[in-house]
C-alpha cells in the first residue's frame, strides 16, 4: 500500500526534536518546510532531500514574520498537511528570581510565537479542508516544578489555548494534537537554555533538585519522531498524547494527585454555592 506524499511545516527544525521531526518525515518520503531561527545546520539535509526540503529562517516571537513565514511555507509546495508547532527554549530559575525581560522573552517565543503560528496557519488549512496541528508542549504542563515554574506556565497556557483552538476548528477538518515530551537528548537546556541569578535562599533546594534530576535518562528524539509519523496517520488522532514512558508515570502520577486534592476538598467547593 502506498500513502499520499504530506507537507509537513515545522518550526525549530534545524535541533533536537525538530531536527528529528524533519528527518523522520523526509525518510517517509514526505516534504518539509523548515524553519528556525537558524537554518545553517539543516544545509546538509537540503542537500540530499531532492528538493523535498525548504528551509528559511524565522522567528517565531515576530508575528509579522510568522504570518509571511506560513505563506511561504504553503506556496513552498501548494498546501500544508501536518504543522509541528515546535520551537521553543527554557528558562530555569526560580519565580522569585525571574527578571521582567527574562519572562517576557521566555513567553514570547513559547506561547505568544506558538500562537502566531496557530493564526497564521489555521486559515490555511481551513480553507483547504484538511491538516493536523501538533503543539509541542511538555510534561511540565501537567503541574508547575520548582525552578521551571515559568516554563511550565507558558506550556500549560499553550495546553489551554490549544484545547479551544481544536474545539474551534474541527468542524472544518482540522486536527489539533497536544504534544507532552518528556525528557529527550536535544541541547534544549544548553543552547535553548535561560537561567537566572541565583538567590542564595534556594541553595538547599537547587542541592535537591540537582540530586533528583542526577537519576534522570534522556531518551532519543527518533523514537518521538517515530510516534509523531504513527499520529499524523491515524484517521482520528489523540487531542493529547505524553512521549515517553517516565514522562507518562509523572503525568498519570500528578493527574492522580489533583484529583485527591480536590475530593479531599470538595465539601469546601460545595459549600461556596
């Protein structure tokens, strides 16, 4: 059996789970348009993609930029089938310790650049009648974590407008899947990485959370990319979907727990009205 060849739009395509998006889509036969802030390193893939591989730079933070970015993008080979609405960085420190100019360079790119490209994407396959939207979330919009407090909250809004955003377009044949990563092997928390001045108070915590994250194992992103390719074929495709194993465990863990706290109040709840 053969499929129809897709167009896939990803954006920060040229690292980590972007990079490996694009490659799993152009080993599936599919066209890529890719895009990042900086496209050197996917030079090599247009290289040898026989011209299924458009890369340009963009911003995601630039609204402007993003509206002509998606044109671009669907002239690039005449519609789009799947966005992977995936650039994005992090900001560890802790909520007291965020600058103004940290969180709002933080939120610009995470949820604000996530949302210019929804916009600017959704009239596009509205207008087609077909296309599945993937927003890169993460496991940390489950719940907020000590010292990623800000990363968690910019993924959990983006979890938020995503849910209204499937609502709102279904009936025109849109897709919309919530992407929840778990830990992978990108240089998200070196190259996409912020961090702020430590305050001395929270030593005893970071000597914590540095003994907690010591056990972690990162897993590698061709195995997310391989789920992804399984999504995108599926008929009805899941609203929200957890990569990996340990990502799911905490996930299924903190959902459990909001749900006790709030039957161990809930006479409380009840007796507001």
């Amino acid at each position: 059996m053969t499929r129809e060849q897709r167009t896939w739009f990803i954006t920060g395509a040229s690292r980590g789970l972007g990079r490996a998006f694009t490659e799993a889509a152009l080993a599936a036969g599919d066209r890529v348009v890719g895009v990042a802030r900086d496209v050197t390193p996917l030079h090599d893939l247009v290289g040898t993609a026989a011209g299924r591989l458009v890369a340009f730079p963009l911003d995601v933070a630039d609204r402007a930029a993003v509206v002509a970015g998606a044109r671009r993008a669907f002239e690039a080979f005449g519609r789009l089938d799947v966005v992977v609405n995936n650039a994005g960085g992090v900001v560890l420190g802790m909520v007291e310790e965020l600058t103004e100019e940290q969180a709002r360079a933080h939120l610009d790119t995470n949820f604000f650049g996530a949302l210019w490209v929804a916009q600017a994407v959704v009239p596009l396959l509205r207008e087609q009648g077909s296309g599945h939207l993937l927003q890169v979330s993460s496991m940390g919009s489950a719940g907020g974590f000590a010292a990623t407090g800000l990363y968690s909250a910019g993924k959990a809004a983006l979890d938020a407008l995503s849910e209204a955003l499937a609502a709102e377009v279904e009936r025109f044949g849109v897709h919309v899947t919530i992407v929840q990563p778990g830990g992978y092997v990108t240089d998200l928390f070196t190259r996409g990485l912020t961090t702020t001045d430590e305050n001395p108070a929270y030593a005893p915590l970071r000597t914590r959370l540095a003994e907690l994250w010591s056990g972690s194992v990162d897993s590698d992103p061709r195995l997310a990319a391989s789920v992804l390719l399984r999504v995108v074929d599926l008929p009805e495709p899941p609203k929200r979907l957890v990569l990996g194993s340990a990502a799911y465990d905490v996930v299924v863990d903190l959902t459990r727990a909001r749900g006790a706290e709030l039957a161990r109040w809930e006479h409380l709840s009840r007796d507001a009205g």
